[in-house]
C-alpha cells in the first residue's frame, strides 16, 4: 500500500486554470517556490528541459558563425540612461544596486534587465573598421526585471534564463536577414523541441521592443484560447549605435555607424509547452525534452520478483543502448497505480508494465501519455519499437496543437465579429490600419491585442476592422498572456 495520499492533480484545466497550473508544476517536480516572491526554484525536471533548449539552439547558432560570451549581472545607471526608448521601456522593472556592504556606491547599478547598453558600450570599442564586421556575440545568462503584475512560474518572473544575442552589421540588409534568420530558427526550435507551432510575424509599433527599428515575434496559440509571445528577435538600426558610438570605417574610408539586432529565447518557452500539452492528469512532456523518456514499472511478486526484475533491467539496457532515456520504478512501499499515477503526472511520454503474466508471454505493455492507449509488444521487438513511439509520439503532439491553431483562426472584418471569436476562445486574422491608438481603443473594448503581422502579406486593401480607416497590413489578435 502506498504511504502517500495520491499525487494526482484534483482539479481539472478547463474548470480552475491557475490552480490546475499551480499543481503541475509542483506535483510534476517543475518549480519550488523561494523566499524571495516572483523568483522561482527550477528543480532538475525543469533545469534538464532548459539544458536541451540549450544544446540545440547553441548548437545552431555556432553553426551560423555567433560565439557565446559572457557580461557582467550589474550595469552602470549612466550606461542604461543612454538610449532614451529603451531605458523609459524598462524603467519600470529595473532593479537597483545602491551599495556594497556598508558603503554607498557612487552610481546606481541596475541587475540586468537585458543587456544591450553594457555590451554595446564593449562594441563601441571593439569595432573600427568594416572588417571588424559582422560582430555577432550571444550569452546564456539570467536578468531581472521587477514584475509587479501577478508572478507566475515560468511565465512571468522577477528572475528567469535566457540567451540573448546582439549583433551589429555593416549594412542594413544583412541585419534584416540575420533578424529573420534568428526567427526561423526559434520556430525551428520550438517546433523540433516542444512540439509547438507557432505564428511567425512583425510586432505592432506599440508592441516592439524599447528602441528597436521593428520587432519579429514567434506566438503560440493555446487549448485555453490564449496566445503567448514565445520568442523575439528585434533589428536595432542605429538606435543603439548611435547613442554608443558604434561606428566603422567602410572600404571607401568613410565613417559609417553600424546596424544591429538582439535576440533572445527564455525559460518562459517551458510555461508555454507545459500550457500547450499538458492535461487533467498532469504534465505531458515532448520526447524530445523529457528527462525520462521510458519508466518500466515492474509487476512484483515474492515468488517472481527477481525474474521480473532482471527482465526489467535487460529491457532498460536495450533501450539504453537505442539512446532511450530509460528508468526502472522497482520502489515495493507504493502500489503499482500509484506508480502509474506518480509517472503520468511528471508527464513521462512511455510507461512500460512488466508482470509475471506478461513474463510467461514473453510481453510487456506499453502505455503511452499522451493518448492514454496501452498495447502489448514483444520483449524482443521493444528495443526496436520504443524509439520509433517516441518519435510518433513528438509529432502527434505538434500536429495535435497545429490542428488546434488553424481550427481557431477566424478572419474578421469587424470589431463586434472579433469579440465574439474570443468569446468563443478563438483568435483573429483581420485588416487593420496599425495605429496605436486604434489598437489601444480595440484592446479597451475586447480585452484582445495584437500579435504580429506575418512577413508574406496577402493584399491589403478596404478598412480597418476595428476603426474604419485604410487597413495598412492584416495582423493577428488575440487575448494573450
């Protein structure tokens, strides 16, 4: 009999979503709360999704030619004070450093908000000439950024990981291509890795980044009738250079300042898989960022038990040796169900049962956690069959979520029409002028924003949906986090 109360989730997604939220994450061993509110412990189930992310976004980068570095957590007030949009942008969240130990310092430093002005006041020195250029730098760090909105895990903290590139070109052309390469390679990303689709585009005036030229956007779509802003990648201009004086000498000895990007993907992008996949019993994790892609839960007996052990152990070395992230759950104080609950609410993508019975047939039972559909399988055919599931298992979760995000995109040609589509926890595609003051007025009425604007545009032509005027480009909207 199991000592524990049942480790399962007691509410259900679509009935109670912030303490459904809450409950996964804690019971799937995600987060631990800290002393420090708005700042989040992430335990190794988390810290092992964000160390894939890693791998395989670095691994992309360095192959486009970025090498990582690393700048310091504190930045001078005089630095952030020097490019006016961006400090008024982040004003609000910096936090600040007034003295070490006993002493008061001479200048405020600001904990990282992000890190543009402390290293383009690097660049500024480093670059000389058109041959310094591209410049292009990244870092895996964490920043801080003051939240006084309601904190949640993941999705909005006072503290979180993330990488942050930085880049600065000789010509604006090859800035813009970097900035939508980078884009792409997030969607890459976020599809590959967890399994998401996402709406790729240009963000509002009103929603870019504090002082960039534009902002390019990846937003996922999820079951909640919610879009969340996975990932950004912004072209600077010469904002930036030209505050900092980042200029070079081009090949005809004139003076030119530089054009430059950021980019920057974060922990938040696990809050978005968790909301995308996961269900009443739990976390339902991607393969592909599971820290245990197979538990085998074996059925023990005193009269069977050391069989169905080693049976056990050769099918996790078999798995083992096909790359399959394999654990034996062989703890006799818990029951078998509890077992089984335990492992569906960490969200472990394959369970494997192994019984006396099971033995005799030469059989073990399969049940995937995603579907919740169990099927026998030859001992002998498993080492073979469990990577495959794995893999299917990756893709019918992306597909799963693209079939959500194209049933619930509706083209609308006027602001009643789009309210009632989020009513109904859709979101919209519509014309529209790309004034603030229009997307003001529409998010006012309806609770929704926008999301971007994709980068193929189809034909603009009539009225704004929300105010009338001439419609500029067709954008998404949506309620969003």
């Amino acid at each position: 009999m199991s000592k524990k109360t049942t480790q399962g989730i007691t509410v259900k997604k679509d009935q109670d979503f912030s303490e459904w939220y809450t409950q996964v994450i804690q019971k799937a061993e995600l987060i631990e709360y800290s002393p420090v509110s708005g700042c989040y412990i992430l335990r190794p189930n988390a810290y092992y999704i964000w160390e894939k992310v890693q791998q395989y976004f670095d691994q992309l980068i360095k192959q486009d030619g970025v090498k990582n570095v690393y700048f310091p957590l504190f930045i001078p007030e005089s630095l952030l004070m020097k490019e006016k949009n961006h400090v008024e942008g982040f004003a609000p969240e910096v936090a600040w450093v007034e003295s070490g130990g006993h002493s008061q310092l001479g200048e405020r430093l600001a904990v990282r908000p992000t890190s543009e002005t402390i290293m383009y006041d690097a660049y500024a020195k480093w670059i000389r000439s058109y041959k310094d250029l591209p410049l292009r730098l990244n870092q895996w760090c964490n920043v801080v950024r003051w939240e006084f909105k309601h904190c949640t895990p993941f999705l909005r903290s006072r503290e979180f990981l993330w990488q942050e590139g930085h880049t600065a070109f000789a010509n604006k052309e090859e800035a813009v291509k970097e900035a939508e390469k980078m884009l792409n390679l997030y969607e890459q990303t976020f599809k590959e890795l967890y399994a998401i689709p996402v709406l790729k585009g240009r963000k509002s005036d009103g929603e870019k980044f504090a002082g960039a030229e534009f902002t390019l956007s990846v937003e996922a779509f999820l079951p909640n009738g919610k879009a969340i802003q996975g990932a950004t990648s912004h072209h600077l201009g010469q904002n930036f250079s030209r505050a900092f004086n980042i200029s070079f000498t081009d090949e005809q000895g004139q003076k030119q300042l530089a054009w430059q990007n950021s980019w920057g993907l974060s922990t938040r992008s696990i809050g978005v898989m968790i909301l995308m996949h996961s269900d009443d019993k739990g976390l339902v994790l991607p393969p592909r960022v599971a820290p245990v892609q197979a538990v085998i839960v074996p059925i023990l007996f005193d009269d069977s038990k050391k069989k169905v052990l080693a049976a056990a152990e050769m099918i996790k070395k078999k798995l083992e040796a096909r790359g399959v992230l394999a654990q034996i759950d062989a703890r006799e104080e818990y029951s078998p169900g509890w077992k089984f609950n335990e492992w569906e609410v960490k969200g472990v993508p394959l369970r494997l049962e192994l019984g006396p019975k099971d033995l005799a047939k030469k059989q073990v039972v399969v049940a995937r956690r995603d579907t919740g559909e169990k099927k026998e399988f030859k001992i002998s055919e498993v080492s073979k069959v469990i990577p495959s599931l794995l893999e299917y298992i990756q893709f019918s979760l992306y597909n799963k979520a693209e079939k959500l995000l194209q049933e619930r995109l509706v083209k609308v040609k006027d602001s009643p029409a789009a309210e009632k589509e989020f009513q109904k926890g859709n979101y919209i595609y519509a014309p529209w002028c790309a004034e603030a003051k229009c997307e003001e007025s529409f998010k006012e009425k309806t609770g929704g924003k926008s999301l971007n604007s994709p980068l193929k545009q189809p034909k603009v032509s009539g009225k704004c949906f929300n105010c009338g005027n001439p419609a500029k480009a067709w954008f998404y909207f949506g309620r969003s986090y």
